[in-house]
C-alpha cells in the first residue's frame, strides 16, 4: 500500500518540475573525456617561438647564472623580435636622443655635450664608462645638436668597446653594431637570443636582443646595459630641424644602465647622480632641463680616464655633489 502510495505521488509531483528552460544549467563532461584547462589553452596563444624567447630574458636577474651561461638560440622567421625592443621609458639609467638622461635620482635632464668628443659618463673606482658623441651644427643654436655613437667600457684590465657603424642610408635588417673586447671583435649570429660568452672573463656576456642592432650586455654583478642602433629618421630631422643628408642617417646608440656594485664616490655625467649626497640644482620643471660643466667631464679618448672628475683606478676623498647649471 505504501508502495503504491509513493508511486501515486511521484506522477502527481512530475507536472509541477520547472520547465526545460528554467531549469539551471549543468556542466556534463563525457567519461573519459576531459577538456583542456583554460590556462593551457592561452599557453598555446601565447606559446610561439616569440613568446617564450623573450619572456624569460626579460624576467631574468642580470645576475642569474642561467642568464649568463645560456647556449646561443635563434627564434622562428615569425617572431617579432626582428626589431629592437624599446628602452627609452623613464626610469633611472636611460640615455636616449640627443641625449636625453633619466639619473639615478629619477629626475631626466639632457647633456648636450659636443660633437666629434669623448666624455666620461660614469666613474668609479672600479668602472669607468666613456661616450663618444656626434653631432649636427644649427648655426640657429649655441650648442651641437648631439647623440651617442660608441661606449668605452673599462673594468679591471679589460675594455669593452661598443659602437653604431656611419650608416648613409638605413635598412632596419642591416647590422650596425660593432664591438670589441680587449682589441679582439666579437662576433655574434645574427640571430635573436645567440650569446657571446667571454672566456676570459666568463661573467661577461652579449645576447643578441633582435636579429639585428639591439644586444644586452651584461657584466656579473658590476652593469646591466640593453643598448639599440637607431637611425634619425626624415621625419625626426623634418621636426627637430636637425638637417640629415643622405650621406649620413647619423645611427647612434639609445642606451638603458643598470648598476650593481657603484660606490658612493661616483662620478661622470650619469654616474654622479646615483650618490647619496647628489643635489639637482636643475629645474626639474623645465621642458629641457640641460646639465651644464661638459668641460669637467671631457676625455682625450673613448677609452681614458683623465677627465677632471675621474674616479677610475684610484680612491678619492668624496666631494658634495652639486650639479652646474647649463645657463
């Protein structure tokens, strides 16, 4: 009886179930049919051959021993990394244009400098880094229109040399980039991510940042630096009244500094603005503010030591840093 009762009940029940279209919706999954988690499937978006070139060398710790001992390795002919990457954001280190500086300090500030001179940028007691500047002439103008062509780099015994080849007519595929360490060149495919390893000094690598004129060079525990060969394009010099010809595309370096070991007696254009006791007297509300005093900081070669501020190779009584006005 309670059978038949409970049977009643379940067929008057079945009428008063919501309808289809009501109900809320359940998730089936087929035995033995298990859909890809989401993760996975943005990994295969995002897993090209570019992806997963260029994401860990920029996540990397310039310090990290895989960073350094990497093997050469070259991405697909579809990866974008053909070009450099750009490194002119503001943040402390970078030199860009004509040039343009952001300090230590996180405060930008241009060097103007003059052409066809060499001046010491950083100087500390165990780095010293020279640039050598070129330039363009407005006679509408009381100074050079200027940009760094070649980096001096010395530390310890060694030299380090980097520069933008004189290029007339710029092709983004051509490689400009010459270096040299210790008078020797190095060579390196041109293949995005290839990596020059000293053995002389096996803490010291280059890595190929684009198939051609961008490298991140990269001394153990003493700098980090991504440097880019970069033209003025007509469009800059149409704006900027700079004057390219066709003989000259005036490549030149923009340049992104990381230190790790300075003292606090540093010195140079750049260097001196990573001290504790460095006062900007600039006006940081200025369009250009320009750091003035470039005769204190010029050198006889791209490699010497011997500008007034120079730090390199010896101990110096610490002076109060209080930067000259350009005007």
């Amino acid at each position: 009886m309670a059978a038949t009762r409970r049977a009643c009940l379940a067929v008057v029940a079945a009428p008063c179930a919501p309808p289809p279209s009501l109900r809320p919706r359940r998730r089936r999954r087929r035995r033995g049919c298990h859909p890809a988690p989401r993760s996975s499937t943005r990994e295969g978006t995002r897993g090209t051959s570019s992806w997963r070139a260029t994401t860990p060398r920029t996540r990397r710790s310039p310090a990290s021993p895989s960073a350094t001992s990497a093997a050469p390795t070259s991405a697909s002919s579809s990866a974008p990394a053909a070009r450099p990457s750009a490194v002119c954001d503001f943040y402390p280190g970078v030199s860009c244009g004509d040039p343009r500086f952001t300090g230590g300090d996180g405060n930008n500030f241009y060097f103007h400098g003059k052409k066809d001179q060499d001046f010491c940028i950083v100087s500390d007691a165990d780095l010293h880094i020279n640039a050598h500047f070129i330039g363009k002439r407005n006679p509408a103008m009381s100074h050079d229109f200027t940009w760094i062509q070649a980096l001096g780099i010395r530390f310890a015994d060694h030299r380090l040399y980097m520069a933008a080849q004189k290029t007339a007519k710029w092709n983004n595929d051509v490689d400009r980039l010459e270096l040299a360490f210790d008078g020797a060149p190095v060579d390196i495919p041109t293949e995005f991510g290839a990596v020059w390893q000293s053995t002389a000094v096996p803490g010291l690598t280059v890595t190929r940042t684009a198939v051609a004129n961008g490298v991140r060079v990269q001394l153990k525990g003493v700098f980090d630096i991504m440097a880019n060969v970069v033209p003025i394009t007509e469009e800059d010099s149409r704006v900027h009244n700079y004057g390219v010809t066709e003989d000259d595309s005036l490549a030149h370096f923009d340049l992104g500094f990381k230190f790790f070991s300075l003292t606090n007696d540093v010195h140079g254009v750049l260097g001196q603005t990573y001290r504790t006791d460095y006062i900007n007297q600039l006006s940081v509300s200025s369009n250009m503010p320009v750091m003035g005093g470039a005769p204190k900081y010029v050198t006889s070669d791209i490699f010497a030591a011997d500008c007034s501020v120079a730090r390199f190779g010896a101990r110096h009584a610490g002076i109060s840093m209080v930067t000259a006005r350009a005007y």
